[in-house]
C-alpha cells in the first residue's frame, strides 16, 4: 500500500512562490489502475514526480508498505526508484544510442543483476510487449508506439511495485493509444498502476480509480481508500535495496554516445593528442639523449671510476686552495712601497707533501664486503674491483732467439749490478716485475671474464678473447697500430735492431723507422712464459734462499715456467671514447688469482711464515737484539755465502775504500791498489776473504753488517716474494653508471668515514668532480625547461577536454534524467561522464603515441644529419609509451571532472523535459 499523507510542496522563483501540492493525502491500493486528472499547473505532474522519488516534498511522509521516506537521503530515493518505481513517459524517454534491448536492461544493471540473467529477463520483457524480434534495434528506427512500448518493458522489467505513466499516450495516435492503455490496464492486475493524463475519456474507460486535482489539491476520488490508523503499524525508516551501475555500464553507454558521434570524438581526441605528441616527442628526443648521455656516462664513469689507493693524497682539495699563477683573491696586508716575500709556492709544496695520506683499505673491504651497506645502492654495471700488486715477469724469444724481458729492461744496456747481499742482487740481474706493458682487463658482472665495457669498445680482429688464466690478447690502436718501442720491449721486433737504432742516434745520424706490417698469426705463434716473483728463489744447501737472476740461471727456470698464449688481437673501435687497455697485453682477472694462489702456496712463503722472525734468505734475525747478535748473525751469513757471493762482497768493500791500502787498512786484507781487485778471479777473491774471515775483529764484522748485511724485514720479504692478501687491496676501484650515482658512493664514503676512527679513514681524489663539475647543472636545466612546457602542455589540455566534456553534458541531459528515473544516483551519472573522458583519453593516447613514432622516422632522419651522430636517436621507450597513455587518460578525467560534477547536480526533473 502506498500513502501520501499531507503532502505539500512549494517551488520558488526569486520572490515569487507557487504552491504546486498543499496537503495532498491519498492511500493507494496495491494493485489498481489510478488515473489522476487535472488542468495544467493543478499540481498532478508533480505528485507522480514526488511519488517516483524524482522530486522532494517539503512536509508530510510518503509511505510505502509501511516504509517512511521522510528521513530518506538521496542514495535511499535512488534504491526506491531502482526497486520500486517503474517509469512511462509521454517522451518515450529512450537512450538513442543504445540498442532497445541495452536500454531495457539498463535498469537491471543498476540493480546489479547478472550480465546472462538481466539479458533474459530484458528479452523476456519485450517478448511480453511485441518485440521480441526487435531487440538489436536502436529506437529511432522504431515507431512511437513501438517505442513506447519498449519504455513500458524497460519500467516492468525489475518487477516494480509501482508504475508510474506520465501522459504515455499523448505523442500516440488514437489505435496506439489504445493499445498501449490495454497493456497498462493487464499491467495494472497484479500492480498499482499510476497514470497522469489530460483525456478523461480514456481514464475513464481504462481505470479503476479516478483522482481529480486543482490547485494543488484533491477534489475528487472516485474510489477512495481509507484504512483506519489503528489498524496500520507505526512506519519506520528502511532503504529497499541496494543500486548501483558498474562501471562496465558507464563505459558501454559512454562509448554507444561517442559511436553516434565519430567525427566529433576522433577530432576532440587528435586536439587533445597534440599536447601528448609534444610531450612524446619532448620525452623521445630527452631519451635519446639521456641514453647517449648515459653511454657516456658509462664510458666516463668506466674510465675514471673513484679509485682508492693504499697511498693517496686530496688533489681536489690542493687544487681548491691553489690560486691560479699571479693571481690571489686575498688582499695584501701590508704597504705597497716595495718588493715583499710571498711564500705562497712554498706553502703550498708543503701542502702537496702534508696531504699524502695512507688509507686502511683492509678496513674499508671489510665495509664494502658487506651486502647491505649503503654504497651498493648506487655501484654500477662494474662493480667494485680490487687490484693487487702481483709481482711476476713475463719473458720471450725475439726473432733472433734472444731472450727478452717485456718490461723493456732488455733494451737497457746495464752493467752488471751488485747490491747488498741480503736482496740477492748479485750478478746480471733480468728479473722484473708486472710492468705497464701488460694491463688487467675489467672483469664482467655476475663471474664473467671480461666487462661488456671492454668487449663493447674493442673488435676482435682476429683470434678470441681469453678464457683461461694463462690466456691474453693484443690491444691495438684505432688504426692498428702500436708504437714501435712496445714491440721492441715485448720482442715482437729484434733487440739487435733497437740497439742499432739507437746507436745511430747516439751518432747523431736521423733515424727513420719503416711502416712495416705485422702479420696476426705469427704474434699469436710467438710464445711468452711467465714467471712468478717466488720461482726465482731457489732453496741451496745450507738450508737458505737465493734470487736467481743471471741469464744462465733465469734460462734454467723457464724451462719450468707457464706459457702464455695470445689468445686474439684487439682493435679499438672508431667511436671509443677511451682505450681501457693501457698496456700492449691485456689479461684477465684469472691470472691474478692464480699468482695470488701459487705464490701463497709456495714452498718459500711458507717457510718465512714458519719463522716470522728470521730471514729466510740470509738466516739473520730480522731485529738482532744488540750489537753481539749483529756479529753473530754477520759470521752466520758469512759462512753460508758461495764463491761468487763472497768474491762479488769483496768486490763491493773495496770499491768502496775499506781496505784500499796493502796489509789492512781497517783490518781488511791488502791486496794493492783498488783497481786491482777487478782483474783477479772470483776464487782468488774469495780465497783472500775466507783467509780473513778466519780472525776478523768484532768491529769490523759490525761495521760489514751495517754496511752490507741487510737484516730487511718480515714484510719486506713477503713482498718481494710477491704474496698478497686477498684482504689487503693495493687499490680499490669503484665504477659507477651516472654522475649522480657517482655522487651518491661520494657521499656513501663520506658516512662510512664519519663511522670510523682517524686513522681509517678513507681518502681519495675525484677526478670526475673535477673534470665534470658544470654537466649536473647543465642537464638539470635542461630538465627544468622540459618539464616547464609539458606543464604548459597538460594544463592547456585539460581545460580542452574540461569544455568538450561540458558539451556532452549538455547533448546528453535528457540522458541524464533517465538514468536518474531508473535508480542512477549522482555518483552513478558523474561515473557515466568519467567514462567517456576515460574512453577519450585512450583514443588521445593511442592517437599520440602512434603519431609520434610515426614522426619519429623522420625525425631521426633530421638529428642524425643535422648532428653528424647516428648513435643519437630519438626513441620513444614502451614504458613510456603506455605511461603517455596512462597520463593521457588521468588527463582527459581530471579534465572532465567539473563537468562530471555539474552533471550529478542535474535535477531530473529538469533533465527530463530538456529537449
């Protein structure tokens, strides 16, 4: 049962107020066929409107089966309506780009039925009606009867309560009128059925009650209802149910609107798409940039990464206080009247020498070790890389089968040395060290042998990269080309030869080197043998080690050495920003560690690591306690020492004037002028030193130990053995990818030093700071202007789509009080809006994402001339294509918004008759 129980209701226009119900109270069967009659303005349109929950009484209570609505909100009338309400109106009042069957189901979908069962129900509908074969028709393709009849389907198809028909026969003719009454009085059986009409002789003949109004008020009820008070319980507040529309819906009848208008919606997405192509383009040309910025970066950062060493000092620290030559910032403190001393220079000198610092690199491993400390945030593709100073020399055979040290000692013409007994000096000595012919190759991420940053900057031009530890390749320059003095030092190029050459220049002659070729093959036939610093000490009978370095000896351990292969030769390419082999001979990180292996595993090292406190090769203590254990350790050495050892020390005391007078000046033995010991044999020599070391004085035993018997040290001996800790880096290199990654290990540091105690920390020189000081600024201007325009670009675009939105809220009014009728709550019309700004915002986004790569053909055509560059190309990324898109859409709906907003207040009452 339905009450209307004093119903009043008021519109007011400025100063004028027109009473439109005053105190109307009906009581409504729940199932009969209500005419309500009236001239125009009598207040019957508006009681139909206030019983559909379109419009709000201002007193009284609307009462349906004992349900108030007196205290309903707006979500409650959009449930009532939706669950309720069904509505006919005199307009038909259908969606014109929905199909009939879409527009039937509509109120369904508010509901929340199924997809299948509301398309059954929807179908079943227009069965009921005579339109059962018509269903994909859209409603201009129908007749008006039909069309009302389809507005019928639509207000039965929920199964309301309550049917309400607003004149729903007076666009009709008199045979469709009919019609349509008989389907609302079969429809009035089982339902109450509430028609306003002005043609009584149909309210006459087809309802069963008749309700006449005038003024706002009830003058006649052919058929009235009273119901006792007592009777009826007290009516409570209750909503009827839950309405809402997908937004699956909103897109569905968004994007049937914007069919029926193609022209218009492609045009208002490629106006918008304009501020998105300048966008795109903007961001395709910033990251073609970025990426050629980016690789140079790399190449930069891979060149100079932030290098630590054991010893180091703050050259950025000395540049920043040294003022440029005759120039000072500072104001003289004193008269300008003469010449005045500035010590400036020296001041300085004495900074350079106080800014030397020793980093405990063992400590800062310890940091870097550790996964989750802040530095490995911003380290790049390389990594950190830690270098040793391995100590070996690597030897070949010239073309003339002359032996050659490749660190260039052979070229050198040396007499032989001597030195102290203790280094083990004695004799022609070849033995180097690793020199700057050779270079370790940055080693790759995840266990590769060699970085992308080497492979990518050099070709192979014949062979293969190295993939053993006794492998190495060849570097050639940009042209092929390597200096004739490194071919000489590796012996690639006779020794004879360069010696030739450089007496011609001694001679003053003009020497000129021909261009000659090399053939590839007959470098990487050419073999090379390495030898580790440890192998060249052998052990000897009296239990101690001696260096051997004479070219007889050195012969003898090459038979026992590793071969080294020249697995490729390697030429920089054209474009190289930098040449990251610095040597001739680059080889991998596995040779390092083998050295590193074999050298700790050595027979030598482990026995000075047994005995810390004695010098393994001369059996003296490391620090004799006093001067008896000086003498003591003195004749120890003595005796062990060979023909050569001691007749090369006699050599050497000579020469240095103890004992240069016959019978012993200074205790020693005469043995005439001093030249004179040069032409006596090694024998004779030694004889002569053995025959005095039988009785010598205890001052001069002292005096050849401090002159000629170095006691060294633990450390010292481990190092010229060539041992290494894995823990103790010579130098730590840290690579980064950016400038600003760069910054931020900077800075990483920088708190890793504020952690640790003085002594441990960390000091180093950033040469890219340096060098690179203004491109952060640069680029950050840049950046700042870019996105200035795009800022310009999006606002602009939004107030575009703002007003395209508003003129589809006003086209699509009428639209809007249908939904509203049907149940939509305001929520549910701005929803309908969005989605259409959402579906234009995808065709703007598509629209410009395709445009831009399209001009970015030619584009790249126009920078690669117009720049001489073919690695700067502009690209548009797909992440960034899709993320346009994204911002596209998030565009159009912010755009759309205040529109959408507008159109939710739209009163339905209004949006209904707007034509």
């Amino acid at each position: 049962m339905l009450q209307i129980k004093n119903i009043s209701k008021k519109y007011q226009t400025g100063d004028l107020i027109q009473t439109a119900l005053d105190g109307v109270s009906l009581n409504l069967r729940d199932n009969e066929f209500v005419a309500i009659l009236g001239p125009s303005g009598s207040g019957k349109t508006t009681l139909l409107n206030i019983i559909g929950g379109l419009d709000r009484y201002d007193s009284g209570d609307l009462i349906i089966n004992a349900i108030s609505t007196k205290k309903y909100k707006d979500r409650d009338w959009d449930s009532y309506r939706n669950h309720t309400i069904g509505f006919v109106f005199q307009s038909y009042n259908l969606i014109p780009h929905q199909s009939i069957l879409s527009n039937v189901e509509l109120a369904l979908t508010i509901s929340g039925i199924s997809r299948k069962e509301r398309k059954n129900r929807a179908k079943k509908a227009l069965e009921e009606v005579g339109l059962g074969e018509q269903i994909h028709k859209k409603p201009n393709q129908m007749s008006g009867g039909q069309m009302q009849r389809v507005a019928i389907a639509r207000a039965l198809v929920n199964n309301p309560d309550i049917l309400l028909a607003d004149e729903p026969t007076g666009a009709l003719d008199t045979e469709t009128s009919v019609q349509v009454m008989e389907l609302l009085k079969e429809v009035a059986k089982n339902r109450l059925v509430v028609m306003v009409t002005h043609n009584p002789e149909l309210a006459e003949e087809y309802a069963t009650r008749t309700v006449r109004l005038r003024d706002g008020r009830v003058v006649d009820d052919t058929d009235p209802y009273e119901v006792e008070a007592d009777s009826l319980k007290e009516a409570e507040h209750k909503n009827m149910g839950k309405a809402s529309m997908s937004f699956m819906t909103s897109l569905s009848l968004s994007f049937n609107n914007l069919k029926t208008k193609k022209g218009r919606t492609i045009l208002t997405a490629f106006a918008g798409s304009i501020g998105i192509i300048g966008i795109a383009l903007i961001l395709s040309l910033s990251t073609g940039v970025n990426q050629y910025i980016e690789d140079i970066q790399k190449s930069t950062m891979a060149s100079y990464p932030i290098t630590i060493e054991e010893r180091t000092f703050d050259l950025s620290t000395v540049i920043a206080e040294t003022p440029g030559p005759g120039f000072t910032e500072e104001e003289a403190d004193h008269a300008l009247d003469g010449v005045y001393v500035n010590g400036s220079d020296l001041e300085q000198a004495s900074k350079v020498q106080t800014n030397y610092n020793e980093n405990n690199l063992t400590e800062f491993k310890k940091y870097l070790d550790q996964k989750d400390s802040e530095i490995h945030e911003y380290v790049g593709e390389n990594g950190i890389i830690y270098s040793y100073n391995t100590n070996f020399s690597i030897f070949t055979r010239d073309s003339e089968d002359a032996l050659v040290n490749t660190d260039g000692s052979t070229l050198e013409d040396k007499e032989e040395s001597t030195g102290r007994p203790g280094g083990g000096m004695f004799g022609g000595n070849l033995m180097g060290g690793s020199t700057g012919n050779f270079t370790e190759l940055l080693p790759g991420v995840n266990g590769e042998g060699i970085s992308t940053a080497i492979t990518d900057t050099y070709d192979v031009v014949a062979g293969a990269w190295p993939k053993e530890f006794n492998e190495m390749v060849l570097a050639l320059d940009k042209n092929s080309e390597i200096s004739a003095t490194k071919l000489y030092e590796i012996g690639v190029l006779p020794t004879s030869e360069y010696k030739e050459i450089m007496e011609k220049m001694d001679n003053g002659e003009v020497v000129t080197i021909e261009n000659r070729k090399l053939d590839y093959e007959e470098i990487m036939n050419q073999p090379f043998y390495l030898l580790p610093a440890v192998d060249t000490f052998v052990k000897e009978e009296n239990g101690q080690y001696r260096q051997q370095t004479t070219a007889d000896e050195l012969e003898n351990l090459l038979e026992n050495a590793v071969e080294m292969k020249v697995s490729g030769i390697i030429r920089l390419k054209k474009d190289a920003e930098y040449a990251f082999v610095s040597g001739v001979f680059g080889y991998t990180q596995a040779l390092t560690d083998y050295l590193i292996d074999y050298t700790n595993g050595s027979e030598i090292v482990k026995e000075q690591e047994a005995s810390k406190e004695i010098n393994v090769l001369t059996g003296v203590s490391f620090a004799p306690a006093d001067d008896e254990a000086k003498i003591e350790d003195a004749k120890t050495y003595l005796a062990t020492l060979g023909v050569t050892e001691k007749a090369n020390l006699f050599r050497t005391i000579m020469a240095s004037g103890q004992g240069s007078t016959p019978g012993g000046g200074n205790g020693m033995p005469g043995t005439g002028a001093p030249g004179q010991s040069g032409e006596m044999g090694e024998v004779e020599l030694a004889a002569m030193f053995d025959s005095y070391l039988q009785d010598p004085e205890d001052e001069t035993i002292l005096a050849i130990y401090e002159s000629y018997i170095s006691p060294g040290s633990y450390e010292e001996n481990m190092e010229k053995f060539g041992v290494v800790s894995l823990d103790a880096p010579s130098a730590i290199n840290i690579y980064a990818d950016s400038f600003d990654a760069k910054d931020k290990i900077s800075e990483a540091i920088e708190h890793y030093n504020g952690t640790v105690a003085e002594e441990n920390k960390i000091v180093y020189t950033d040469y890219v700071a340096i060098l690179m000081s203004s491109v952060t600024t640069i680029i950050n201007v840049i950046t700042y202007v870019l996105i200035a325009f795009v800022a310009v670009s999006l606002v602009v675009s939004s107030i575009m789509i703002g007003i395209i939105t508003y003129i589809s809220v006003l086209e699509r009014t009428k639209e809007i009080g249908i939904l509203r009728a049907i149940g939509a709550s305001k929520k549910n019309i701005s929803q309908v809006f969005n989605a259409e700004t959402f579906i234009i915002g995808i065709i703007t986004g598509f629209i410009g994402v395709g445009v831009t790569l399209l001009l970015l053909i030619p584009g790249n055509a126009v920078i690669h001339a117009m720049t001489g560059l073919d690695t700067v190309n502009a690209v548009l990324p797909p992440v960034s294509g899709m993320v346009l898109i994204v911002l596209s859409i998030l565009l159009t709906v912010l755009g759309g918004l205040l529109p959408a907003k507008k159109a939710a207040k739209q009163d339905p009452v209004v949006a209904l008759r707007t034509e």
